[in-house]
C-alpha cells in the first residue's frame, strides 16, 4: 500500500475542494482507493486469523465514502480529510474503525450514540456485570492506549430504570460507549504499521466484544 500517494491525495483534494477537480482527477482518485481496498482486503484477513468470532468485512464492504453527507452537514466540506474503513462490521454491532487522514489519523471502535434499544441492552448489561466493564477500562494497557471512554453527551441524573445511586452510575449516564485513539501520517509510513493495527485490535477487542454481546444476546 502507497500510504504516501493517498496522504498526498489528500493533501491536493483539499486545496482543490471542488467537484469538478475530483472528476479531473478520477483516474488518481479510482488508484489510491483501489489501493486502499487491496490493503484492507489483506488486513481482513490477517485479523480474521487472530479473531474467530471475527466477521468478514471486505474492502469494499468496509471502505466509507470520501463525500460528506452534506444534507445532515450543510456545513462541511464536499469531500473528506481522510479515508475511513470499518473492520469486523456486524449488522448492528460496533466495528473496528481506521481513520487515515492528513496530519490526524485514529482507530476508534464501540458505539456511538446507540439507538434506544441498543442503547438499553447495554445499560442492562452493566447493571447486570459492570465490573466487568471496569476492569477492561482500567487495564493498564487499554488506558496508556485508549485513556478512557470517549468523552461525548451524558445525561445529567440516572437514566430511567437506574437509581442516582447506583454503583455503576458514572457508566450508566453515558450515550456513547467508544474509544478512540489517534496517530501522526509518519507512523503509518512506518515498516511497523501494520503490527499496530494488530495491536490495537487485540487491545480494543475485549471491550468491543462486551458491547456486541450486551446488543446482540
């Protein structure tokens, strides 16, 4: 995979944010995502093989659109920063996600912003077996990778059905139940990037697990 052809994309795309320079550069475009999706391919498999409740995900299943969706967002850009892929994307279920962008690139992976219902399940769930949970947050590793959860809207008093004392309560008032983890364009360029990746699947993969089974059983 040339990372460094996609980063300079990139680059130019967002000097030239217009479509009728991205139908100019078709032919570019069409190489570096083609590209990518080979890579993701090859990445699929390698994480199917250390996964075996992984779910297969090809490229061009995994691979997002490099438009914004500019009737919920008016205001952004017509084109991406990045490009972004999920992996291991079970219908309904919280995928492992690679964001590689210019300067900011991440993994992140869980829930964002759940439904009502599955957002119910995994509230059960930790009402159920929340120590659980906080022993896979406070693993010395997932927190020197992750920090912590990802830090979006909560509610301000317990959510309906849980008391305002309950033992896990800092948990249960979350909406977003996600981590995240963010990179520089050098270290994808890097001999080692794909051992990261890796890595950081194996790190994330007991707390994607958690969730998936909380919205699924």
């Amino acid at each position: 995979m040339d990372f460094k052809n996609q980063i300079n994309f990139l680059k130019t795309l967002q000097k030239n944010k217009s479509k009728e320079w991205m139908d100019a550069n078709r032919k570019w475009y069409k190489e570096v995502r083609d590209d990518y999706i080979g890579w993701l391919d090859n990445m699929n498999a390698k994480l199917a093989g250390i996964d075996d409740e992984y779910y297969d995900t090809p490229g061009k299943k995994g691979i997002n659109r490099i438009n914004n969706n500019l009737m919920f967002h008016p205001n952004k850009p017509i084109y991406k920063d990045h490009f972004g892929a999920g992996f291991d994307k079970r219908p309904g279920t919280g995928d492992f996600y690679i964001e590689i962008g210019i300067e900011r690139s991440m993994f992140a992976g869980g829930l964002w912003r759940p439904d009502p219902k599955r957002l119910r399940s995994v509230r059960d769930a930790i009402d159920y077996d929340g120590e659980e949970l906080k022993k896979i947050l406070n693993k010395k590793s997932f927190k020197d990778t992750f920090g912590g959860l990802y830090e979006d809207v909560k509610l301000t008093n317990a959510p309906k059905g849980f008391s305002n004392d309950h033992q896990h309560i800092d948990l249960l008032r979350n909406k977003t139940f996600a981590v995240a983890t963010e990179f520089s364009s050098k270290e994808v360029l890097q001999d080692n990037f794909e051992e990261k990746v890796i890595d950081i699947y194996k790190e994330m993969l007991p707390f994607r697990r958690y969730l998936n089974k909380a919205v699924t059983v």
